[in-house]
C-alpha cells in the first residue's frame, strides 16, 4: 500500500462539517483483494483493535465493521476503520470516515474524521505499518505505536488551558483559527478580530508583561502602593545569597527574578547550605536570582479578568501519602499514573518531576526517594504548589474576604494586566492581608487549568469569562461574508459585489480567479478560489467584509475556510469538471457546491438561480433564509417562493425589481446596468440579479445597489477579463474567459447582438476536462460563431499538442460549421494575428483566453503594428 496523497480539512468540508483528512491510497498488489480472502487477517486485528467490533458501518448496527470483514471488505475501508480507533484509544473524539474507489484501479479515497488534523499524516504511517504488519503475519508493538502518538499529540495539540479557551469561544459563536504550531489563536474575523495565546491577550501590552516577568519590579510597585509583598533583594552570587539571608534575618525564598510555573523556586530555606543549593538552582534559569522573605500560610491563585475577581483556587504543592510498603520513589510513580496527568501542560494536571528540589525536600523532612512512609502519612515533595511543578488545587472563590479581592485587583491593575494570576499567601483567604500574608507575584499569562480542573470543589468556566472581556455580550467577532459559488458567473457577481460594497465599507477583501484584492489593490495576482486566499482576507484586522469566489477546486482539497458566511450565492451548476476530482456526475458536482449553501449562518441567507435546474434541486436542502433570482417573472419556483411569503430578485417590464410575498419594488433598469450591454448580456443580468439578492440579504440600502450596479463597467478597471470591447487598430475585439458550453454559447450569443457583421471566435478547452466536455464546447463554438481559430492554451493539462484542438474542432465541424470555417492555429499569437487578419472592419472578434495577462500583453503587442493601436471601445448599442 502507498499513501499517493494527504488532504488536510481543518473546518467545513465536502464530507463533514468537523476537521477531517483524506488519503489518496494506491493498494498497489492488494487491490481488488478483500479481508475474509486473507487468512487470520481479520482475527489478528480484531485482537490487536478489540474496539473495532462495536464499530459501526454502512451495513448498519453497533458491529456493522465486523460483519463486513467477515464478509468481505477492501483494505482502503479496513485503514479507514483502523484510524478512527487509533483516534479513539488517543482519546480523541472521531466517528466519522468514508472509503471510496476512483477512475484508478486500486486507487481510493479514504476520508476520517481528525479532531486534530496535526496529527493526521503520523496516524496514517501509523495505521498503514499496522495493517502491513498483519498482512505479513508479525506482531505489532501497539503500544510503542500509541506511545508516539500521544507524544506527537503533547506536541502538536492544544494545551488543557487554550482549549478551555477555545470551546469557550466556539460556544459563543466565536470563530477560532489557530495561527502557527503553539497556542496563538484568532478569535473572530477581519475588523472584529482578537488574538490570544494561552492567557495572554491582544490587550496584553508588553510592557505590562515585562513587568510581571520581572518579580522585584513588581515587588517595587506593589509596595509603594502599600500592597503587603515580602522583602528582599537581587543577588548575583550564592556569597551575595547568603549575605542578603544574614541580612533578611529569616527563612527565605530563592527563586529566578524572570522565571515562571515555579522553575526553580526553593522555599522556607534558613541555614547557609540550603541558601548555596537554593542559588545554583535558581541561577540555572536566570542570572539576575531575587532571596525575599518566606511569608508562611497556604497558597492562592486569585484570578483577574478586566478588573474582576473570576476564580481564586488554594495550590496544594506535590505530594504523596504512604501506604507502608512502597516507597516514596514508588508512590511518585502511582500519583503520575492518574490518567489525569501528563507531561507539561498538555492535560488537567502534571506529572511530578523527581530533580534536586524534590531530593533537597524529602532531605529536609529526613527522607529520601527509597523512605517508605508510613500508611497515611504525607510527604511533601516541593515547598511551592504551582500545577506545572505537580501540585493540585481546591477552588476557594466563594471564601475570599473581599478586601483581599480588591487587592487583587488593585495589583493587577498596577502591573497593567487585563489577565493576571495574583499569588497570594496568608492563613487564611477568608481574612484581610494586614499582618497575616502578602502578595508574592502578580503573573501575566496564567495558567487557568486549576480553575477549570480542581481537585476539589466548583469548576469555574473562566475561559468565557476571558471571552467575554474581549467579546462583551452584543460586541460583534465575524465581518459579513459572502460566498459565491457555481460554475459560470462566479467573478463577475464577486465584482460586482465587492464595487457596490465599497460605498458602505472602507476596506473590502475580494478573492477570485484573477487574485486577491483589498478595495482596488491587487495583493495577490492569479487564482485565489481556494481556502488559502480566504484565509489571507479572513485574518486581516483592516478587512471589513470579505467576499469570496470559492471554486470546485479548492472546496475538495481545502474545504473552507470561514466556519459560516451571511449569504452563499449559487450561479449555477453545469456538466463543467467532470472527470476531475473523482467528480463523474452532475450530482457530484451539486453535491460539492452544496458546501457553501450549507454555511449559511442561522438568520443568514442562501441565493440561488431559480433558473438552473441543478440548483432549484438544492432548494429542498436548504436551512437557511432564501432569496431566489430570475430572469423571468413567471418563474415557477419563484412563483412558489413569493406564494410563501418569501423573496426573489426578478426581472418585469425591463426592471430589476425585488419581490416579497406579494410586494414588488422596482429598483433599477435592465438598460441602465452597463454589464448587461442593454440587456443583451443575459448572464451577466443573471449575475446582476444574484449581486442585487445578496446586497439585498446584507441589508444594503436600495439606492446604494442602484448606485453600484449602474457605476461598474464591463472593461479591464472594473471586470478585467470578462465582457471587455476593446479595438486593436480599427478592429473591435470583445475579450472573455468562457470555457465550456454553457459559457461559450452565452458570449457567442452576446457577440451577434453588438455586430451587423460576422462573429470570428478565437477559441481554446483546457485540457484536464473530459472528451466529451470539449466536443460539447466546439459545438457551442460552431453553433455561435461564423469562423473559428482554434488555439490551446499553453499548459496543455496532460495532452498531447493538437489533441484538444482536434476534438473542438471535431464539435464545431458536427454542428454543421464549414470545415473552411476552422482555422487551427496552436500557437495563441499565431491564431490572433489570423483572425484580426481575416476580419473585416464590420466583424466582431471574440477571444477566449487562457491567461488574460498573457493575452492582453499579445493585444497590446499586435495593436503596435495597427495604425489606431489598442483602445477601450464605448458600449452603445451595436458596433
């Protein structure tokens, strides 16, 4: 078995609307070979996977899976099954897979659900070294395999703390995109976004965490302050630790003045050689070590958010208890083994590290790792409770005294921190500070785990609490979005939405085929149809609304990139792609556009043509609002709509009106829309319709969509590419990027409506779509245009030179055209220079091109040779 390909999904996708991954598998010499075919196969894994038997399957039943091995199943849907258990034994929550074959004998696509999509590409090598295994009869260490697993997972996984975060957010309806490999994290879209890493948020200033990371600065704040903090100074050498210890007069603290979790912290030290062991461990984590005072009493996290007390927590520090017969050694062992608990912070609570603090403890209470103590007796291995160094915590909010809340605050307040673990030690947290405890550190970042995870007492869902400061209730987290989607239409009504939009926001994020856009600015040139593009616009703090062409190509290899949009447009669906992407039917491709209608927030609204059949049929599924447009007002299915109570865009007596229920608004003429050619263009009124429905659905003023659609021209400033008359000398040439039937045949149908003369098409396929696409495609050709010029475009898809050419011309000559008609020119600027030869002045020349930058550079070229050069030609009525 080969892994040919790994798709990752980390939102919404074709397949499921979770985090998702798909293999393109070649079975290479197993293919066509099934489970029960394989002897002890399906013993051996049900033995090393006793979970798969309670698999469900397609066949139905808790224990579907099983029968199917039994009867019969390829190894493709055997992976699929092995890596969502996989997943399961890591703890991780995913149900969700499909296997399928593809035009390639043996090749499959093998999708599973994958909660963290970080870890798809290890559990796939994982899940095909098993299944190899097997097959060949070894034994297979499952153990070791989930041992790196779960170290990859520590890795790569969110923490217990931004994952509280992260839930936190998504319950809001806040969507959260992780930035990079750590916790950094997007909260919201465009404008309204936050950023947050852990704890630490985009209000966080650096200077305010400078300073908490420095303890003695903020020691020197807090006391002029009159905040009780215990005293103490920095020293450099142990001979300086031990001088400040004569000095303080006390037990003492020796700890890092920059470090964090209690690295290196030794506490309640109070002889000259525990001061010299304090030092070197605190000196191996910063130069710069503090020795203050050691204030006695139990330990308190309380926690701050935006000047309130959200949770306060007692820290219990490491420990254990003995049971008479293990030593201490052992009994370090039993409490790391609470599944709870792992290494670093990657679960609830963390294992206890045995280092020179912990020996230098037990040697204080006159134990060692081999002591065993006596049954109920407890032993504390560090002086210091945080939970990175294996301490445990009692939630305690409801009994702190309230003016040690107001201190807190007043701390945090001080340092400048919107989010700050205020460390507190006293006797009792029930008491006010004076005379019986001090504020030890105010932290940036804390870690919230002890919060959300006590060991006794209340959780406290403090992760919304920091949501809610960066989000208060009613604060807006999404800019509007716009998808548009379908086969033919998409860029035209994505400009056209972007233009009117321009007039109600500063800033609009455009992706499309021909780049990414900022307002008029070109940020990325070429296709930008995919979720990457989306993503750019998406994380931008100056994008205000963003609307997004989303393509066939990058919904199955990406999925999307935004978790809902306010409207999704529909433009159609027609037999374009087919053979591509394991796409063999019209239904496959409704099934792949069907994506971005079901991404419609609740409230939002779907825009579909109410005169395409395919996507009528979508009409059925659809959740949301819908807004239907039409070019007829008798349509059937608008009709219906507005019978309802619902709403359409339509055209009546040459008005674009909009339609609810029984109330018509006129709103503009067809005439006065300039990408309409006076209605001539009747895709592009289509497109005008489905740009009015979508303003409309975004609350758009009417006279604003008026005011846009009668302002945006069809030439290279406004639509680039699509629709734009130009001459070259004398000769008027009509520019677009139809490339299959139903395009073709609608620009044809254009281009005989601007002439009295002949329509001479200079036309090419791409190369990656089916025979019978491209035949269907010179047939429009034949049908619409008097002469042709068949050209291929320079990137041939995988065919050979000539081979697309023949097939279009093969369409055009079975429609009836001449074959005297069909000029084959394979070079692009060897078929122009023959057409613009061959027109005469009355004729149209309408090129279909490949690359318009290309192109237009070719024009401009041929143009220096023409007596009038090349210029942008008035759209008024016929050449």
């Amino acid at each position: 078995m080969k892994k040919i390909e790994l798709r990752i999904f980390p939102g919404r996708n074709v397949y499921i609307h979770r985090p998702a991954a798909l293999l393109l598998l070649d079975l290479e010499e197993l293919a066509g070979k099934e489970s029960r075919d394989i002897p002890g196969f399906n013993r051996a894994l049900l033995q090393l996977l006793p979970g798969l038997k309670y698999h469900g399957c397609a066949s139905g039943g808790k224990d579907g899976f099983r029968r199917r091995l039994q009867t019969g199943t390829y190894l493709g849907h055997v992976l699929e099954h092995v890596l969502l258990e996989l997943q399961e034994l890591l703890g991780l929550n995913a149900r969700y897979g499909k296997t399928r074959g593809t035009s390639q004998w043996g090749v499959y696509e093998v999708v599973f659900e994958c909660p963290c999509v970080e870890m798809a590409s290890m559990l796939v090598d994982v899940g095909l070294e098993l299944i190899e295994a097997l097959l060949a009869g070894y034994p297979y260490d499952l153990t070791g395999a989930l041992g790196r697993l779960r170290k990859h997972l520590a890795a790569v996984d969110l923490g217990p703390s931004s994952r509280a975060l992260w839930k936190a957010a998504r319950k809001r309806g806040i969507s959260v995109r992780r930035i990079g490999e750590g916790s950094l994290m997007q909260l919201g879209t465009g404008c309204f976004q936050r950023r947050i890493q852990a704890t630490l948020t985009d209000r966080t200033s650096c200077l305010a965490a400078d300073v908490a990371g420095d303890k003695e600065l903020t020691k020197s704040i807090l006391r002029a302050a009159a905040i009780p903090v215990p005293r103490g100074q920095i020293v450099y050498s142990d001979r300086e630790a031990v001088r400040a210890w004569r000095e303080l007069g006390c037990p003492v603290v020796i700890k890092p003045c920059d470090g964090n979790q209690g690295r290196g912290v030794s506490l309640n030290l109070n002889s000259p050689q525990e001061i010299l062991i304090g030092f070197e461990i605190a000196a191996r984590y910063s130069p710069r070590v503090l020795i203050e005072e050691f204030i006695p009493g139990r330990h308190f996290r309380l926690l701050v958010v935006d000047g309130q007390l959200a949770a306060a927590a007692e820290r219990i520090p490491a420990h254990v208890v003995g049971n008479g017969y293990d030593n201490i050694g052992a009994l370090i062992e039993q409490v790391n083994s609470d599944p709870r608990r792992g290494e670093g912070h990657e679960k609830p609570l963390t294992k206890i590290v045995v280092d020179d603090i912990v020996r230098a403890v037990l040697a204080r209470q006159g134990y060692s790792l081999q002591s065993i103590p006596a049954a109920g007796t407890l032993v504390w291995l560090r002086d210091n409770a945080n939970l990175s160094t294996g301490g445990t915590a009692v939630d305690v909010t409801q009994q702190v005294h309230p003016q040690v809340a107001a201190t807190a605050i007043r701390a945090a307040r001080l340092v400048g921190l919107d989010v700050a673990g205020v460390d507190v030690v006293t006797s009792d947290i029930g008491l006010p500070l004076e005379g019986k405890g001090a504020i030890i550190e105010v932290n940036a970042a804390p870690g919230i785990r002890m919060h959300h995870y006590p060991e006794v007492g209340v959780e406290r869902d403090v992760a919304s609490q920091i949501i809610d400061s960066l989000f208060p209730p009613g604060t807006p987290s999404e800019i509007p979005i716009v998808a548009v989607t379908g086969t033919n239409g998409k860029t035209t009504t994505c400009r056209l939405l972007a233009h009117v939009l321009r007039q109600c926001y500063n800033t609009v994020g455009l992706t499309s085929t021909s780049g990414i856009y900022y307002n008029d600015q070109l940020l990325v040139a070429g296709d930008t149809t995919g979720p990457w593009s989306a993503g750019v616009v998406l994380a931008d703090p100056l994008v205000e609304v963003a609307v997004l062409e989303l393509a066939r190509g990058g919904l199955l290899r990406g999925g999307l990139a935004y978790d809902t949009c306010d409207v999704a447009v529909l433009t159609n669906i027609t037999e374009d792609h087919l053979g591509q992407d394991n796409l063999d039917s019209l239904e496959d491709l409704m099934w792949v556009k069907s994506l971005v209608l079901e991404s419609v927030k609740p409230g939002g609204y779907a825009v579909i043509n109410a005169d395409d059949g395919p996507s009528v049929e979508l009409l059925a599924q659809q959740k949301s609002n819908v807004i239907l447009f039409s070019l007829q007002a008798d349509n059937l299915s608008v009709r219906r709509q507005l019978g309802a109570g619902g709403s359409a865009v339509l055209v009546r007596d040459g008005q674009i009106c909009l339609a609810e229920g029984d109330r018509l608004e006129p709103l503009l003429a067809v005439d006065a829309v300039p990408v309409t050619f006076n209605g001539r263009a009747s895709y592009n009124l289509a497109n005008a319709l489905a740009a009015c429905a979508a303003l409309w659905a975004l609350q758009v003023e009417p006279n604003l969509i008026e005011q846009g659609l009668t302002t945006f021209l069809p030439n290279e400033e406004h639509n680039p590419g699509r629709q734009n008359l130009i001459t070259v000398g004398k000769q008027p040439v009509l520019f677009d990027y139809a490339h299959n039937a139903a395009s073709i045949q609608a620009v044809a149908r254009l281009a005989r409506s601007l002439t009295t003369g002949q329509v001479l098409g200079v036309i090419a396929a791409p190369g990656n779509r089916r025979n019978s696409i491209i035949f269907a495609a010179g047939e429009a050709a034949g049908r619409g245009f008097d002469r042709l010029f068949i050209k291929e475009d320079r990137d041939r898809r995988g065919r050979a030179p000539g081979e697309v050419a023949e097939i279009l011309r093969q369409g055009a000559l079975a429609v009836g055209m001449s074959p005297a008609a069909i000029q084959v020119c394979l070079e692009e600027r060897t078929a122009l220079w023959a057409a613009l030869a061959t027109a005469q002045p009355e004729d149209l020349i309408v090129v279909l091109y490949e690359d318009w930058e290309y192109t237009n550079s070719l024009l401009a070229e041929l143009a220096q040779q023409a007596p009038h050069g090349r210029q942008a030609y008035a759209i008024a009525g016929s050449l």
